[in-house]
C-alpha cells in the first residue's frame, strides 16, 4: 500500500513540475524571438537611414519627395535597392508603409535623417507588441 502511494505522489509532483516549468520555457522561447525581432528591426532602420543618408538629394520644395521616400522605405524593408516583387522582407510582416523617414533639413538641403519603424504589430504567445515610432536610427546626411 506504500508504494502506490509513492506512485500517486510521483504523478502529482510531476505534474505540478510540468505545470510551472511550460510557461517558464514558453515565456523564455517568446522572449528570446522578440528580441531576435526588435534586433531585425533595428537593423532595418539603421539600414534604412545608412542608406538615405548617402542618396543623392533632389528636392525643389525642402521636403523629400516621393521617389527619395520610396527608395528608402524599399531598403529598410527588403534590405536591398530596388526589391522584385517576390523579395521578401527582413522581417515577415513589414512593409513599406511600416517605415517612416524624415529629414532635418538646414539650407535646402538635409543635415540628418532618422527611419523610424510605425505602426508594425507582431504576434505573441501572450499579448500582441506594437512598434510605433521605435525602433529608430538618425545619420548625419553625406549625400549630394
């Protein structure tokens, strides 16, 4: 009669064990993709203003005009001038309209340019996370 004991209590530790460990396991896989995610998207936006940074800079009203917007949102996305249509993006889900770009301007012409990352949702096991705004990277303008 002792031993079935231990036996019911061995099914009982083992699944209290099993019932904390999950979401521990669950919480730190999830963690760790986010954080693979923001790290993509931070490159994107570093990428994104690297390259605008370095563009040359053609605008007869002080704004970027669209072609200028386009190729930089194109680069942050995809990673890469002038994307086909079966590219994929850095990271799955973002798109052109996810990617902000905005210049400091002084004289006519741009002195930095920050890409920012709107309005991209990414799924999780908990709760959705939104990125809004970041993440974002300012370079000083070298272009012509």
């Amino acid at each position: 009669m002792k031993n079935q004991r231990r036996k019911g209590n061995s099914a009982i530790e083992l699944a209290l064990t099993i019932g904390a460990l999950v979401p521990l396991f669950t919480g730190a896989v999830e963690g760790g993709r986010e954080f693979y995610l923001y790290n993509r998207l931070v490159s994107a936006a570093g990428a994104g203003a690297q390259y605008a940074s370095e563009l040359d800079y053609r605008s007869k009203t002080g704004e970027p005009d669209e072609r200028f917007l386009q190729q930089v949102r194109d680069f942050a996305v995809y990673g890469k001038r002038d994307p086909g249509p079966g590219d994929e993006p850095v990271v799955h889900g973002l798109t052109p309209d996810n990617i902000e770009v905005s210049a400091e301007m002084r004289a006519g012409k741009p002195r930095t340019i920050t890409v920012r990352v709107r309005r991209f949702e990414v799924d999780s096991v908990f709760s959705p996370i939104q990125y809004d705004g970041i993440p974002h990277a300012t370079f000083p303008y070298t272009g012509r």
